[in-house]
C-alpha cells in the first residue's frame, strides 16, 4: 500500500519527503495509521551510517504510536480502532533461548530492527515510522490504555523502557537509593520512574542550570559534576 513518509535519501542528506509501497499483512500482523513518532539520537546515528552500513532511502522512527487500522485473520490480542504501540523491534527468530525468554533484542539468530533491517516477509528493507503506515507483527506490538494521551506516550517505546527496564530488574522501590547520571531525553524518564517506585533520587549533572528542572521532577538532591573535558585535564 503507498505509504508516505520522510526519509533520508543519502549518507550526507537531510531528510525529505518520500513515498513508497508498504508490503501487505500476513496473518499475524497489525496495520496501524501512525499518529505520533519520536525522536531518538540512534535514528540520526543510523541515517549518517555511524552505526554500519544503511540502505537509502533510510526512513528511521522507532517510537511509534497510532491506531490500528487492520490486522490479520490470525491477530488475537488487537482490533481495529485499538490505540497501540511499536518501538525499536519488528521481529526476530522467536526460537532460540533469548527469544523464548523474551530477550528478542538479543536474538541468537537476528533482530529485525524497526528499520534498516532486512524483513524475513519478503526480503525488503525495513522502514520506520517517519511514515503514515505501519505494519508489525502482533507479538512487536503494544496496547496502549485508550486514556494515555498518544501525543506524548511515544517516548515510552525507547526512552521508557530503557530506564524502566534496569530499575525494574534491579527492583528498584521504597528503600532504594537511585543515581541518575544526565538529566537528558532518558535521564528526566529515569528519575520519573524511581521517585514512582518510592526510592531516593539524586542526579548527577554537569549542567547546572538543569537543576531546577530535575526539583521539580521530585528528586531528592542534584550532584554537580565536572564537565568531561574539565575532567580530563591535567592540573
């Protein structure tokens, strides 16, 4: 189906406007019109090829919410109309060890990455979700509360869940003390969370001027620290 989109036509480009033909859904896939995609620095890493080789036109965007549009005559979990998410992952070999454990990012045959991957349906490349349309299979996509405002949930997909994940391994809660190095795009979700779970939050920043902002996220000190190149100097 024509989908259009933004891409990056070349290593040294920047971004424009694109139109290509999505493939079609298989039986376990979710067709969903894109509302929303976030920004991450990864997506710029791999359009300038920073990361290894790309193939252009690059249509990054793993921080995708929308409403699903369509699903395949196998699809259990989701419905038409369903708000729902897509993050860095569309797919993997889902049988070996780290698969079945749900470590899909860590698959000991290949992750297919939301783009810049090659898809195992039909050998393109796969496109993110700079674009109108997405299509994933189910078990890569995820139910959002139809309360959540979809505006401002697409972080969650990256950001989120890569400070919610170790502060949920390490069972992060009442008694705990948290450090957060860097009150960035992760940093200010980090802190977010472990205040949430009840611990003791400090940030560490070399921005002093992020203070106030990290206050009134509810933590519970700021720790300066030396800017990197201050650090590194002989005195």
């Amino acid at each position: 189906m024509r989908t259009k989109s933004y891409a990056v036509p070349a290593i040294d480009k920047p971004l424009e406007y694109y139109e290509f033909d999505r493939r079609e859904l298989t039986d376990t896939d979710v067709e969903l019109d894109v509302h929303y995609c976030g920004i991450c620095h990864s997506d710029i890493h791999t359009a300038r090829g920073d990361w290894g080789e790309v193939e252009y036109p690059c249509i990054p965007g793993h921080e995708i919410v929308g409403v699903v549009t369509r699903v395949g005559g196998n699809v259990t979990k989701f419905k038409p109309g369903d708000k729902v998410g897509v993050g860095c992952m569309v797919n993997s070999c889902g049988e070996c060890e780290a698969c079945k454990r749900g470590f899909e990012n860590s698959c000991f045959k290949e992750t297919i990455w939301t783009y810049s991957s090659k898809d195992p349906v039909d050998g393109t490349d796969t496109k993110g979700g700079y674009s109108t349309i997405m299509i994933a299979p189910e078990h890569f996509v995820l139910p959002l509360p139809s309360s959540l405002n979809m505006a401002v949930a697409a972080p969650l997909l990256c950001a989120g869940i890569t400070t919610y994940s170790p502060l949920r391994h390490w069972k992060v809660g009442e008694g705990s003390k948290v450090a957060i190095i860097g009150l960035g795009g992760l940093g200010h979700m980090g802190v977010k969370y472990a205040k949430s779970f009840g611990a003791e939050v400090w940030v560490i920043t070399s921005s002093p001027e992020k203070a106030e902002a990290a206050k009134s996220y509810g933590v519970d000190g700021v720790i300066p620290a030396l800017t990197p190149w201050l650090a590194t100097r002989d005195h």
